[in-house]
C-alpha cells in the first residue's frame, strides 16, 4: 500500500487545484478541465514520479476526454496507477480496478466505489477525502479500522 500516494491524493482533493467532473478520469472541453477523483489520482501518481501516458484530446476526440495509461483508458484508472497504489496487497476491496472506499467509521460494510462516490452527483471531492481517510486510517497515523466481512 502507498500511503504517501493515498495521502496526495486525499490533500489534492481537499485542494482548490481540481474541479470535479463525471463518467470520464478528465475532461477539457471550452478551456476548463475537469476531474473524477479517479482522475485526480492519476494527475496526483504522475506528481509523485509514475511514468504514466497521458493524450490530451484532439478533434478526433470531441468530448475532451484524456486518456490516461498503457491502454489509454478514459475511464479507469491504468494498471500501472493500481500497481503504485495497491502494490502486492490483496486485501483490497475492489471492483475491478475501481476502489472500493468506507461510507462509515462504524459499519466497515458500508462502501461504495470510487466511481458510484464521485458521478453519483451527491459527494463533492472533501466528501471522497474523507472516505480516503476512513478507508485508509493508517496512511494518516491512525490505527487501521477492522477489515470488512468476507
């Protein structure tokens, strides 16, 4: 687990440096971009050094969507950015690639995906950094929650 990079990602998105977006990592279109958090983990993994391909769109692209990876996803995030994330650990609970993060500090069975979080339309980008936090206490020198039932 990279908690330096679960802690860039939770301060970027307490920052005023990305402007939330939906059902696409990022978007330029009219000279405004515009994030999923699942996006401002990319732009916060490349910050931090991953080598990770990046192609802005063009006019073969008309709804601006960058594509982000090896693959050129526009809609989830590359391998490369789970491997710097997740590393080896296989207690994760995810959706593919698509994190998985804690609703609640009480019930560790309340997630949701990062994805449903952020183009659901009802959380704003502090409200996912909390999630990070509740999800990943440990990153922020807290003592971990208990792990969700299997």
């Amino acid at each position: 687990m990279n908690y330096e990079l679960i802690r860039g990602w939770h301060a970027a998105l307490n920052s005023d440096e990305y402007t939330q977006g939906r059902d696409a990592l990022e978007r330029v279109a009219h000279g405004k971009t515009t994030s999923c958090c699942l996006g401002v983990l990319c732009r916060v993994a490349i910050a931090q050094g991953l080598d990770l391909n990046v192609i802005l769109p063009d006019e073969d692209n008309p709804k601006g969507k960058v594509k982000f990876g090896k693959k050129c996803s526009y809609s989830t995030i590359p391998n490369e950015v789970v491997t710097m994330l997740f590393g080896d650990d296989a207690g994760i609970v995810t959706d593919g690639k698509n994190p998985y993060l804690r609703m609640s500090d009480h019930d560790v069975d309340d997630q949701q995906s990062c994805t449903d979080l952020n183009d659901g339309g009802i959380h704003d980008f502090s409200s996912i950094a909390t999630c990070i936090k509740r999800t990943w206490p440990e990153a922020f020198g807290e003592p971990p929650y208990p792990q969700p039932k299997a």
